[in-house]
C-alpha cells in the first residue's frame, strides 16, 4: 500500500506567491469583462467573508469537499458559462446538468453553496449572485488547501436554464488525449498553457474507478493493461477497482501521496507514469504539453501563480452580467 502524508498546508513558505497571485490577477483577463474586484464591497461587503468562513467550516470537517467546489466551479463554466446552472435541481419535464452521469454523483459541495447562500440571503437579500459564491467558493478552497489565493472579480448573474444534454457536449471526458483537451480548453477561450496548467487540480480529490478501470483491464488488445502506466501503481489500483462492469464502484484518490494538498506533485506523478486518468497521462506523453508538465513540476511557485490566473480567467467564461439572468433566492431553483 502506497503511503499516505499529512495534509496540513504549510502557508507561510508561500507567501511571496500570495502576494504575486494578488496582483496579477487584480487585473481582468480581458479588458472588456464587466466583472471587476470588489463587486460587493458597497452592496454586500461581507459577501466574500461569509463563503471563505463557510467553506472553512467544511473543509475542516471533510478536505475532500474543497477538490469538488473547484470541480463544480469547472463544470459549471463549461456549459453555459458561469451562471450557477450545474446547481439548479431537476424540475418535473426537465433533466438538468446535475443528474448527467459526468456529473452524478462524482460532483460535491452542493451543500456548502447552499449553506453560505443562506447567509449572505439573511443579510443581503438577492444581492450576490449563486455564480459568484461558487466562484469564491473554488478560490476559497485553493487558498484553504494550497495556499493559492487571488483575487475574485464578481458581478455574475444566475442563468435560468439548465440542460442535461449540453454536459456532454462541453465536458471533456477523463478518455481525452492532449489534442482533444487542447480544441475543447480552446473553444472556452483557454490556451494550451491554461489547460495544462489547471488539470493541476487534480492534485486533489478523488475519483470512481469506472473512469480509469479500462487501463487496468482491457485496454487494447494487445496490452489488457496501458503500458504506460507505472506497473507498481497498476497492482496498487488493481487492489482497489474492480474490472469494467462491476457493480462496486469505489474511488481512488487522485494524488495518492498529497490527496488533500493542492500542489504541482500532480506532475511529478505524471513524469513517473502515474497518472490516474488518460487525460492525465497524456498531458506528460504527449509533445504538444509535455513541456508544460515539465516546467510545472519543476517550480510551484510558478505552478501556483499560473494556477490562481488561469482560475480567473476561467471564472469569466461566457458571464450574464447586468440585467441578464437573475439573483436567485436559492440556488437550486430559478425565482
């Protein structure tokens, strides 16, 4: 059994990142984005206070929830841009984004937006948007487990629709190569850097054996196991995930070393063929990124820095803003 480290986070040797990640990302990924730091600070000011007090709370109870509000926050983005519409439930004659099976049940932390929307609903009644608490949710959370912090630009609106069919059309699947990643990160207006750059969070969280179990046991056939997986790693997931078909379906945690550090071990992993995910592994075999793996596993600072951008940036895909959408008074239903 491979061994498990602590996962307290050491915040003070990161400081000169901090101070870094803050002023790079004060400035808006796009000159022309309506969202701008401090959105609240006259409408709600203890808005960003309230969800970094609540995701605090919860990740002391359970780290893991802090890799699933970063996950939601991706997959929200990526269909529909952010507008808080992978919170929404189903309502009768429409299945939404939530009940896709890429996102069910692996999504988590529905329970810590709604906590912290409740919050703020009692001091400032339809003022912060559930697209802006995710998002401040997500930077809370890298901050809590890696030391990343920057700063949030808000000013999102919630979107009122929410489509189980759009999920499949936008969310890369953990089967992607570095070429499929590249044209799906590039349709959202991220470059090739950005995506290498935020599958970094997969130093954190978990994931269900049935995304990976087809390199342990029918991959090709030639190799019924990827021969690019590191054989030790192979036998360690092999004890614990059961061959495709299984009705068992356990998970495994990403980062076997620092499951709940957000780091840049992620591509060390990745040099060492111990990528969990093919998406993972291709990143570090493939030319087209595997220089990009190479630099991040070589400086966290680096890592880090890029990371909280390219986490902004992210935020600002496809945004209602001014009089589109809503605030709604929770964020599973439409007002």
């Amino acid at each position: 059994m491979m061994r498990m480290e602590s996962s307290t986070t050491q915040m003070p040797k990161w400081g000169l990142c901090l101070i870094f990640l803050l002023a790079v990302s004060a400035i808006a990924p796009a000159s022309s984005s309506p969202l701008r730091v401090g959105f609240y600070k006259s409408i709600c000011p203890s808005a960003e206070y309230l969800v970094r007090q609540t995701v605090r709370k919860a990740l002391a109870q359970n780290p893991g929830l802090g890799a699933g509000l970063i996950r939601t926050h991706f997959h929200d983005c990526f269909v529909r841009g952010c507008d808080a519409s992978v919170l929404l439930d189903t309502v009768p004659g429409q299945q939404v984004e939530k009940e896709h099976p890429a996102n069910n049940p692996s999504l988590r932390g529905f329970e810590v937006i709604d906590e912290a929307k409740a919050l703020i609903e009692a001091r400032c009644p339809q003022k912060v948007s559930c697209a802006d608490i995710l998002t401040f949710a997500a930077r809370d959370s890298a901050y809590i487990l890696g030391g990343i912090n920057y700063a949030v630009t808000a000013g999102r609106r919630d979107g009122r629709v929410s489509i189980f069919d759009e999920v499949p059309q936008n969310i890369p699947p953990p089967g992607f190569n570095a070429q499929q990643l590249k044209d799906n990160f590039a349709r959202k207006g991220l470059s090739l850097d950005e995506m290498v750059t935020l599958s970094g969070a997969h130093s954190i969280g978990v994931s269900h054996c049935s995304s990976f179990s087809t390199r342990l046991y029918s991959f090709n056939a030639t190799h019924p196991q990827d021969p690019s997986m590191d054989k030790s790693f192979a036998s360690h997931l092999k004890r614990r995930c059961p061959p495709p078909g299984s009705s068992n379906n356990p998970t495994v945690a990403l980062d076997l070393v620092t499951q709940n550090r957000l780091d840049n071990r992620y591509y060390r992993n990745l040099k060492n063929q111990r990528g969990l995910l093919t998406s993972d592994q291709t990143l570090y075999d493939s030319p087209l990124t595997s220089s990009f793996v190479k630099k991040n596993a070589n400086s966290r600072s680096n890592w880090a820095a890029k990371f909280g951008y390219a986490m902004m940036k992210m935020g600002s895909i496809e945004v209602l803003t001014g009089s589109q959408g809503e605030i709604r008074k929770s964020c599973r239903l439409v007002n």
